[in-house]
C-alpha cells in the first residue's frame, strides 16, 4: 500500500488555506499535517514534522517565503516546497525562489477557485508524488529500460570505447553543469549512425518544472550555439518577461522573448509569450520567422500550446529539427512528436529520473515518438556535440 503523501500548507489568507485543506485533506494519498500561517511556523514544522511538499505562499509574514527558502538552503533540509504568488506582483521573487530550490512556482489568478488549486496543487503533488516513487523502484530500473538505443530500427550495438570520443564545446569559457560524458558520447554515437539532416532549429515543449529545468539547462549552451533554440513553456503571460529575465542573468547565448515576424537567427533562445501559441513560417525570401496562433476559440488546453509549435515546423520543415520534450504535466507535443518523429526529425525526451513531473516525456515516450531519453543534464552538452559534428 502507497504511503500517505504528508503536506504542510503555509498561508496566511485564512480563505486560500481553507481551501487547500479542504481539497489536499480530502484525498485519499493525501495528510494535511500542519497548518501555518507565517514563515517562521513554518520553519519550525519543517523542522519538526518533515513534510514530503510545503504549499507556500511567498508573501508570508513574520518571514517571507525568500528567507524561509534561503534558511532552509543554508541548513541543507531538503523539501519539496511550491510556491504560490499573484499574478500581479512577485514576478522577481518568483525567480529568486527558484533560484533557492523551490520545486515549481503556482502563480495564482485574482480569484482563486477549487478547481484552480486541484489542477495547480493536489494534480502536481500527485504527479510529483508518482514520479518521484516509479523513480525509486529497484525492481524497475531506469538503467534497465535501453531508451537511449530506441531508434528508428531498434538496431542495436555494443558501443567500444574506443569509439566514444571527447569532443571541444564551442565556447570554452561557458560554464557547463555536470554531465554524464559516457551517456552523451554512447548517444552521439549511435544517433550518428542514422542519416538526420542538419536541423535548422531546436524546438522544447516543458511544463511544469521547467523553470527550475531550464534554469540547469540553458547555462550550458554556449553563446555562438549555432541553431536557433525555441521554447514553448505553460506559464503565464505576467511571468514571461521575469522568467526570460532570471535566464538571461544565468547564460551566455542570447534569451528573448519571441516577437511576431522577426526572423529566427542562430544563437538566440525564442520563449514564446505566456499568452500566445508560437509557431514558425517561412517567407518568400525562405527565411524563418515566428507566428502566433490567437486560439479565440480554444482549440488548444495549454497557451503556449507545444503541439503548435511542433505541427508548424513539421508543415514548414518537414525532416530538418530537432524537437525535445522536457518535463510536464499531461501529454502536450505528443501529435506534433509524433509527426516530427515520423518525418525523420531527430526526437528527445527527458528521463524519468531528472523529470519534476514525467507526464509529458511519459507520452511521447509510449507513444514510440522518441529517439532519445536523456537526463536533464545530459541534453545541452549532446547538443553541442552532435551540432559540433553537423556542421564540420
């Protein structure tokens, strides 16, 4: 029998805690152990009760959710904090926040309903919850699934080492995060042994976690990358600017937010507008350019909607991207994987075990979409080995 997931709520508006109780208490997985409404309270019941999440708001009085998270860093207690703030104020501490280990950011609209809070809070600490336990079962391994080898005929071979080579990073000044050099160069490998195009762009649909995951990524992309990088987060559009801003504080390629007809160029990182779907064409002159699709009718459940962005760059594209899906909750990009995938684009997923939640990497992967399953940390150096090697 699963164990029950133990939460702490820190909130000081009495309606907002009751709510969450109220949903989080109801819940079979679920046990509400302590109620606080202010940081230090919350501090000690960390402390004391060693919850497995904290829903915190980042406004808390006596000590505001940054110090609190500051304490906890500086004490090395780890917790599985997300943090909930207005979508009209906050947007540089949210950042902060994630800066300090906060798992994820809840930004809350004006009125904040029930369903609000089940699909932002009790949906991600189950999602969270599963991924974090499938990660832990010995019985099923990671290491035992051969994802890495899933290409397109299932071809498979021991690679020597005589084969895996350590190959210069464009920018040797960037500072690059840990890596796996084994995984990468075993993947390299392999990946080269089918004949990809040259990719004329890279394409990322992520979710929920992706602020933190893009904060670990995106620092090891050096700055003469030399494809254009587009990403399609779920995020507000209040938190767009804030989001791109941390990120730029932190890497060396170019971070911008996309804007409608301008021109992809190589060595810049595209985010789409929290409230537009980014897609691409190409003009008359057979340069690239970003889109929008206003989606007035609600075609889409996500705005930025990755499946736009991937359907697009399959119909102007065809076979020359390269698409990955990091970490998320539901199954956005799976269609357009599934196209790109088809067409012979080169696809990537994000590993289970790096992954804040597996739902979207989960589906694309059981849909036989993907070509790769990297580690979060693993993904930007295979990028700038593999491009080193396409364009040489």
């Amino acid at each position: 029998m699963l164990g029950a997931i133990r939460v702490l709520i820190a909130e000081d508006s009495k309606i907002i805690s009751g709510m969450l109780n109220n949903i989080l208490a109801n819940h079979y997985r679920i046990n509400v152990v302590s109620l606080v409404n202010n940081g230090i309270d919350a501090y000690k019941s960390i402390v004391s009760i060693k919850p497995d999440f904290v829903v915190m708001e980042i406004d808390l009085p006596l000590m505001g959710g940054i110090e609190l998270l500051k304490l906890l860093k500086k004490e090395n207690i780890q917790v599985n904090i997300l943090v909930m703030t207005s979508l009209t104020k906050n947007k540089d501490l949210s950042s902060r926040a994630l800066e300090l280990g906060a798992l994820d950011i809840i930004y809350k609209p004006r009125n904040v309903s029930i369903d609000f809070l089940k699909d932002n809070v009790l949906n991600k600490i189950i999602e969270i919850s599963k991924n974090n336990r499938e990660s832990s079962l010995e019985f099923v391994p990671e290491s035992s699934i051969d994802y890495s080898f899933n290409f397109l005929n299932n071809n498979k071979k021991v690679i020597d080492e005589s084969e895996k080579t350590e190959i210069d990073k464009f920018d040797d000044n960037v500072r690059i995060i840990p890596f796996n050099q084994k995984q990468v160069a075993t993947a390299i490998t392999k990946v080269l042994k089918f004949k990809f195009n040259t990719p004329k762009l890279v394409a990322i649909g992520i979710s929920t976690g992706g602020p933190r995951a893009l904060r670990i990524m995106l620092p090891s992309i050096p700055a003469d990358f030399p494809l254009p990088i587009l990403i399609s987060q779920h995020i507000p559009k209040e938190f767009s600017s804030s989001l791109i801003s941390s990120l730029q504080d932190i890497c060396s390629i170019k971070i911008k937010e996309a804007t409608l007809d301008e021109e992809l160029m190589p060595s810049v990182v595209y985010i789409s507008p929290g409230d537009k779907n980014m897609g691409i064409y190409m003009d008359s002159a057979g340069r690239l350019k970003i889109k929008f699709y206003p989606d007035t009718d609600k075609k889409f459940i996500y705005t930025p909607c990755v499946d736009y962005l991937f359907n697009t760059i399959d119909d102007v594209l065809t076979d020359k991207a390269i698409a990955i899906v990091m970490t998320g909750m539901g199954n956005d990009g799976t269609e357009g994987m599934i196209k790109l995938y088809n067409h012979n684009n080169l696809t990537i997923a994000q590993d289970r075990a790096s992954s804040t939640v597996y739902g979207m990497p989960r589906s694309v992967i059981e849909n036989k979409a993907v070509h790769l399953v990297l580690s979060l940390y693993d993904i930007a150096e295979f990028l700038i080995q593999y491009m080193r090697l396409k364009i040489r």
